[in-house]
C-alpha cells in the first residue's frame, strides 16, 4: 500500500487565523500598579513573544495554586489552562511564582498566552471579580496525565493544590526532548531562566532556536544574543537552549542550522526578507556543509515540503544532511524522508513546533514541544552527546504517543543483519498514550505491514502492541508510527486538521552484503533532481556563470552517484 501523503499546502501558511483569538477577547482585569510592574526586570517584550511582568499585588479574587509531583510531594513546573464561569479565563499577569508567556505571529496575527507554575511553591492567580466557579485543567508535556478539576470560588483567596502523576519516565530509560524548531527572540540572557522554566514545565529537556529572515518579520528575527556555547543556557543535568538558524531561500528551501557555533548569514537569499538577496546563492549544499565545519547539527526542515523547488534531495544524495525534519505542529511530512531511506540514504527524523507558528493548543498540549523529537543518549547529553545521538540514530518523533521499536532486539537506528537469502524478523511496536490512539502501524521499505493490533488500557494509559513476523528478502528498513487524537485547537482557529502522531527511526534490516537500494526508489530520485537541474538552469538567479556553474555542478555530481554501473 503506497503511503498517504498528509501535508498541508504552503498557501495555508499564508491564511489568517480563522477568527480573533478567543482569549484576548475576555473581559480585562484591572490590576492597580500594572505600570510600574511593567518595568521591572525579568519581564520583556519582543517581537515573537511576552513574559509578563508578575502581578504586584494580590485583586479582589484569585488562586492559590499549587502543583506537586505525586510520587515526590515536589512542587513541579507545569502549564495550566482556567476556564471561570464557563468561559476561557486569561490574566492580564500572575504572580512571581508562575510565568505568562504570550507568543505572537505578526503576519498570520496569530495570538496565544500560556501560563506556567516555576515549581516553587504556590502561585497567585487573578480571578475576575464576579468569578463563582471554574475549571482547571493541569499538564505537563507529554509524560504526566493531564488533570482537569472543578472549583467553587467562596472569598477572596481560593486554595488549590493539584497533584499531577508520571506515568512514563523518559529521561529515566535513557530518552531525553528536544523542540528542534522554536523561533523566538533571545535577546537578553537574563531571560534564559524564563525559557528553561518553560521547557521544564512543557516536559522538554532541550529547544533550538533558530534565527530566521523574512516571513514573520522584514529583517532578522528571532535573534539570539550569542550564537554557538556562548549563547547557550542551561546544563546537561538540568536541560539546556540552544541557538540556531533556520537558513531559507524562497526556491530552494528551507534548513535547520542547529547549534553552529556562528549565525550563518545571509540567513535568507532568493528574494526572502529584507534588505533581499535575490540571489538563489550559496546553494543550501554549501551552506550546510559550512554548518557543519562549525559544529552544527544540519538538517533538511520541514520535510522538504516548503520552497518553491526545494533542493533537500540533492543535499543528501551528495551526503550534507544530518536528519530529516518530518514533523511541526501543523504538519507530517513523509515522502522525502521515505525516498531517501529507499535508495538507502539513511537519515534520523528530527521535529519541532515552529512556534510562534500556530500556537493554538489544547488544553493537554503542551505549547512548546507540542512536536518534539526524543534523543537516546546514556546520560543527560550537552550538545555534543546530544549531536552524536541524533547522528547514531536513536530518535522518536512525537506529537503525543510514545512509540517503541523492536526488531528482532534491535531498536531505532541499530542494523539487523540476516544471511545472504534474508530470512524472517520479528517486529514489535508498542504504543503507550494516555489519550485514545487512532492507529500503530509496522512500516517495512515505506509500505504499512497489515495485522492486528492488541488494544489495552492501563491505569487510565492506552497501551497498543503491534507484533509481526515479517520476511526479509531484500535489504531495507523497518519503522513503527502511530496516530492519536484531533489536534482541536489546531483546526478551529487555522483550519488545518492535524492528529497527534508518532514515527520511530528505522532499523537497517541487511541481507548479508547488498546495500539497501530499491532500483524504483532510484530511478526517482534521479528523475527529480535531473528535473531540478533543468529549473535551475533556467530559472535559477545568479550573479555569474560561476555561480551557475557551481551549482549545477553539484546537481551533476548528484545525478552521477545515482547512476547504475552499467550506465556509467
Ligand atoms: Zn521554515
């Protein structure tokens, strides 16, 4: 069965938000001396997002609120959602126990708040004045089950205490988060315990974020104020943010630049923000390789799926890509990634939110790392162990789910090794969600294995076993993904339908020395990059025959290495 491609078209990208954000549509609530709250250090305002300045004092009503871990009694940094009377209920701030971020998409005009506990104790919430009753509902990424509860407000301070339970430990087992696709503004390192408190609380152990130019913003946004360690924060213990650069040329792509230890400028050519290169040079090639030579961890984003000629393919077929982006939050992008694994160019998967892209979550999501990709590493990773993990190819992609692998004892990004003649493997995907799964799947050479799923559920988790005994004649890969619920939020205020889901890296499966290559997924390939060749030759801007020359030279290269002996 070929795959169904699930991607969103890049004209949505450009569709306003559907309606004005609800939250900023609720009554305001007056807190006296807002204005001198404002100036105090460890608010800021930028243009991709706000941390709000604490509240100053305590209103007429408001929230004590309390999250702990339920195994430890420990105050946890966690996000919460209120509704009061009813309705969605955001504070205009919070006290200086909790955070409020609010994150911003200029061009879509796209708006959303989150509120956070830092996890030192109890933190005052503002209610409106004729509050009476309401909801919480309390989550913390993707590895505590989410708690809603009801309140009744009586006087002016209502005490909450919630208790959240871990039900899977990651990091415990070996797997750490990462958001390899956050697009704010770093512009003050006094900041950086804002965002680690954040990522801690949306169950992150790690983000990248990436500059960019145009778009969103004319010039350069999403600046960080260092790049490389100097512009890093946090530890390997306790998680760390990183900064990046999302390179982009409107026709051949975009690509993530993760952790160089330099911004690597232009940051946007063919035209894309201001003041424009128009220029379609360097070639995304050079410019990952040039990433690399300094450190970086460089990658193909968003699937391919974005640019008007993307140019990813021939990146990897000439051997500069490190991993492949198949997932943010309003997309799942498989075809490339698939092809390449066919002509045996075997790349990790990597994904990341895009935020401040589509910001609009459910009360269980988090907001950062809503999409995020889980490393394997042997302890708490800095960036090079980080680096060298995703490169080993140990990564889970989720939105939700968690995926485990298993072929024949081998898991994500280890090689199984069968005679020559192949033989049989035995596959095991096993699913774990706390919401209900739509589906698990065994993926062999691109293609769904059919069976049964056994469907269980466990101390309020679902737990969805899919267990294969596939026969192997050809060297090739074998992966496990999975889908989950409706992303809500998503579609009511962009119009783009998203499920949760999950994708494993693959396991090499090898029948004795022939190298993983399917003589269609080849011929393909050549096809598509012959085909690019021909538009940058014709379309292609460049300042000089040099320039031209270089590049298509690069596609000759490409075209060569994916030609059969007896063609050459
Ligand atoms: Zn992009």
């Amino acid at each position: 069965m070929r795959l169904k491609r699930i991607s969103i078209p890049q004209s949505d990208d450009r569709r306003k938000s559907a309606a004005p954000h609800v939250l900023w549509a609720m009554p305001l609530l007056v807190l006296s001396g807002t204005g001198d709250s404002l100036a105090r250090a460890g608010s800021e305002t930028a243009d991709t997002h706000e941390f709000t300045a604490p509240a100053p004092a305590r209103t007429v009503r408001w929230l004590a609120l309390s999250i702990v871990d339920d195994g430890s009694g420990r105050s946890l940094a966690a996000r919460f959602h209120l509704e009061v009377n009813g309705a969605e209920h955001v504070p205009d701030a919070i006290g200086p126990r909790g955070l409020r971020l609010a994150v911003r998409h200029h061009k879509k005009g796209q708006r959303s708040t989150a509120l956070y506990t830092r996890g030192e104790g109890s933190v005052i919430v503002p209610l409106p004045d004729r509050a009476r009753e309401g909801t919480i509902t309390v989550s913390r990424g993707y590895e505590y089950l989410a708690t809603r509860a009801p309140f009744v407000v009586d006087g002016p301070e209502t005490r909450l205490t919630l208790r959240l339970r871990r039900w899977l430990d990651l990091p415990a087992r070996g797997w750490y988060g990462a958001d390899a696709h956050l697009h704010f503004d770093r512009l003050d390192p006094a900041t950086d315990s804002d965002w680690l408190t954040a990522t801690e609380a949306d169950g992150l152990s790690h983000g990248h974020f990436l500059t960019l130019k145009g778009g969103n913003l004319p010039g350069l946004w999403a600046r960080q104020y260092a790049h490389g360690p100097a512009g890093q924060a946090g530890t390997a213990v306790t998680g760390w943010i990183r900064p990046g650069t999302e390179y982009r040329d409107r026709l051949q792509g975009h690509i993530s630049l993760l952790g160089p230890t330099e911004r690597i400028d232009p940051v946007s050519t063919g035209g894309l923000g201001d003041p424009p290169v128009a220029e379609n040079f360097p070639p995304l090639h050079d410019v990952m390789v040039r990433s690399r030579s300094l450190g970086g961890l460089t990658g193909i984003a968003h699937g391919n799926a974005l640019g008007r000629q993307p140019t990813g393919l021939l990146d990897a077929v000439l051997g500069a890509v490190d991993f492949v982006e198949i997932a943010n939050t309003h997309r799942l992008e498989l075809e490339a990634w698939y092809l390449l694994l066919n002509c045996g160019i075997v790349l990790p998967p990597a994904g990341g939110t895009d935020l401040p892209n589509n910001p609009f979550r459910d009360s269980w999501q988090p907001l950062l790392g809503e999409t995020r990709m889980y490393v394997k590493s042997a302890e708490p990773p800095d960036f090079a162990m980080w680096k060298q993990a995703v490169l080993s190819g140990a990564v889970v992609v989720s939105s939700g789910p968690w995926l485990e692998l298993d072929v024949a004892g081998v898991g994500p990004g280890g090689t199984v090794t069968l005679p020559p003649g192949g033989g049989d493997v035995r596959v095991t995907a096993l699913l774990e969600s706390p919401r209900p799964p739509q589906a698990v799947e065994v993926v062999h050479d691109g293609r769904v294995v059919k069976g049964r799923t056994e469907q269980r559920r466990v101390g309020g988790v679902h737990r969805w076993r899919v267990s294969r005994r596939i026969r192997v004649a050809h060297s090739g890969w074998i992966a496990a993904r999975a889908t989950g619920a409706r992303k809500a939020a998503l579609a009511e205020h962009t119009g783009i339908r998203q499920r949760a889901a999950a994708h494993t890296a693959v396991v090499r499966v090898l029948v004795g020395d022939e190298p993983i290559r399917s003589p269609a997924a080849v011929r393909q390939l050549r096809t598509e990059i012959r085909r690019l060749r021909e538009i940058y030759r014709r379309k292609g801007t460049y300042r000089n025959t040099d320039d031209r020359d270089h590049t298509l030279a690069l596609f000759d290269r490409a075209i060569v290495s994916l030609q059969t002996d007896n063609e050459r």
